[in-house]
C-alpha cells in the first residue's frame, strides 16, 4: 500500500518516539491534517498561535528530554514560529518544524500566502540563520529519507532546530 506523505509524516514521527505533534491545521496542511485524523500513534495539540506550539515543544524537551514535531501553515503561519525556532536554536533544543507550502507546480505564482521576494516561495530563507538544516522534498517518495535526516540532525553534534517545508502535493 503506497502511503500519502501525510502518512509518512505521521509514521516516521510515531516510529521515532515523537509522543504529541503541535501545531494549527490550516489550508497549507491540508494533507498532513488528514493524515492526523483517526490515526492513534500521535497526538495533535492544536495551540491558538504558531509561536506557542514552538515555544510548547522547546519547554516540553527541556522537562522531558524528548523533542515534539510542530507544524504551520504557509507563508505567515510558518513566519510566527521564527522567534520560537531562533530560541530554540540559541540554547540547543531539538524541535522538527514542519511547514506547508504551495503545490510544487504552484510555485511562485503567489497563491495560498507564498511568500516572494528574491526567490519563488521563499519563506524558509528566514529559517537560514536559525536552524541547523532545512529541507524541502519535491516528492512523496523523497520524504521517508528526509525526515530520517532531519530527525538525526536535530539530536546530533550541537542539538537545535530542523526544518522541512511539505508542499500540497507532496504532503
């Protein structure tokens, strides 16, 4: 059975212990949502703001010692997660920021909040100083890899923030 990258999402995190995922559904998560729905091998806490599920999973490392998975919608959704993910990043804690983005097709057509400016969807150059990797699959079958990647760079050497940006269709 081919899973949806949604799915692989909510397995991966599952198969490496992540215990809540946090974040707001919104149009830019549409797959990863549905993915969610129904499913018993991780818990959704949905937060008011994107800057506290950040701030949720920081504090819920630094009690437990073990990191969350947050997620956000497109353009500004993931841009309210930034002070969270800069603090993160400054005292070493481990968090797997998810972001939604436009279909890959979509690109740099300005739909769904993209955000533009040098570059077509070009949300994730705010993340560039402020986490230890980002990365954004083109396809579904990229995606087991990648977050394999992520999740071991978040917890290896200097521990810090990850993140990787889920177009609709790959999600």
């Amino acid at each position: 059975m081919r899973l949806t990258g949604g799915q692989v999402v909510v397995e991966t995190l599952a198969n490496e212990g992540v215990p809540y995922i946090v974040g707001i559904p919104g149009h830019g998560t549409l797959g990863l949502s549905d993915a969610l729905l129904g499913q018993e091998k991780l818990q959704v806490l949905q937060v008011r703001h994107e800057q506290a599920a950040v701030h949720l999973a920081d504090g819920y490392y630094r009690v437990a010692g073990v990191p969350l998975a947050v997620f956000t919608s497109i353009g500004p959704g993931a841009m309210n997660t930034v002070i969270g993910v800069a603090s993160c990043y400054v005292d070493s804690i481990p968090v797997l920021v998810l972001t939604g983005n436009s279909h890959t097709h979509m690109a740099g057509r300005g739909v769904l909040q993209e955000i533009e400016r040098r570059h077509d969807a070009n949300s994730l150059a705010v993340f560039e100083p402020i986490a230890k990797r980002i990365w954004r699959p083109t396809s579904v079958e990229r995606l087991p890899r990648i977050l394999q990647r992520a999740y071991a760079e978040m917890l290896t050497g200097r521990r810090g923030p990850v993140v990787v940006d889920l177009p609709m269709d790959v999600q």
